[in-house]
C-alpha cells in the first residue's frame, strides 16, 4: 500500500467511511439481484413493473430497473464518500428518498400499474428501515466529521 493511499484512508472521515459502506452494500444487492439462484425465481425477473415476481433472498420483489437503481445508488455512495460533505447528503439524502420510497410502497395497489418499481410489504418494511438508518448514519456521523474539524 502507497503512502498516498494510506494517508488518504487515515483522512477518511466517519461519514466519508458510512457512505462508502452503505454505497458497497447497494452495490452488492445490485448485483445479486442478477444472479439466479439468489434471485427467484429468476425467470420472471421483468424490466420493470408488479408482474415482475423474481425475488431477492426469496423475499424482496425486483426487477431489472429495482436492480439497476440499487446499481446506480452504490456508485452515488462511493463517488460522494469522496468528501465528508457529499457523503453526508448521499446518507440523509438517500434516506429521504427510501422513506418517500416506504410512503409509495404504503399508498400504492401492488397489483397496480402504478407500482413500477415493483414493491412488496417486505421491500416496504426494508424500505422504512433504509430511510431511518441512512438519515441516522449521515446525522450523527456527519456530526462526529465536523466536531473533528473543528479540533
């Protein structure tokens, strides 16, 4: 490992490492949701919509634009770990939309046209849980980034 590279992890601040962390396991689940065996039953995974029936673990209902989003969203953490503000906003953020995400879930007919993403009550209740962790994380480790600049 160059110097360059360890003086950089060392700069690393708390919420520079939560948005990094949170950005791999986006990327992560991205990619499961690819993986047959993982995601099942894989052959009705669709592009998009409720008729989509393939799920995550067994559990979670995706679909190809579900795991591309949680794709894109892992690039965003990594890309705005870069600097201790930016990755604050990815967290909060982020969280803000996954419980706006909760709110559709809730509010909209699963068998309905309008559930484009598609979402289950277990994607509902992950959802909830995202939201509130994401926020929570970008809070109070931003919180913790600031007070040692401050030092």
């Amino acid at each position: 490992m160059t110097s360059t590279t360890q003086a950089r992890r060392m700069s690393r601040t708390p919420v520079q490492t939560g948005a990094a962390l949170v950005g791999a396991v986006f990327l992560l689940v991205g990619i499961l949701g690819f993986i047959p065996g993982v995601t099942t039953p894989y052959d009705t995974l669709q592009f998009a919509a409720h008729h989509s029936e393939a799920k995550l673990l067994g559990l979670f209902q995706v679909s190809v634009l579900h795991n591309i989003v949680h794709l894109l969203f892992g690039v965003a953490g990594f890309a705005m770990a870069r600097a201790a503000a930016s990755a604050r906003t990815f967290l909060i953020g982020g969280g803000v939309v996954y419980l706006v995400l909760w709110l559709y879930g809730l509010l909209v007919d699963h068998d309905s046209a309008a559930n484009f993403v598609p979402v289950n009550s277990a994607d509902n209740w992950l959802h909830l849980a995202l939201g509130v962790a994401m926020i929570a994380l970008g809070v109070l480790l931003g919180r913790r980034s600031r007070a040692s600049a401050r030092s």
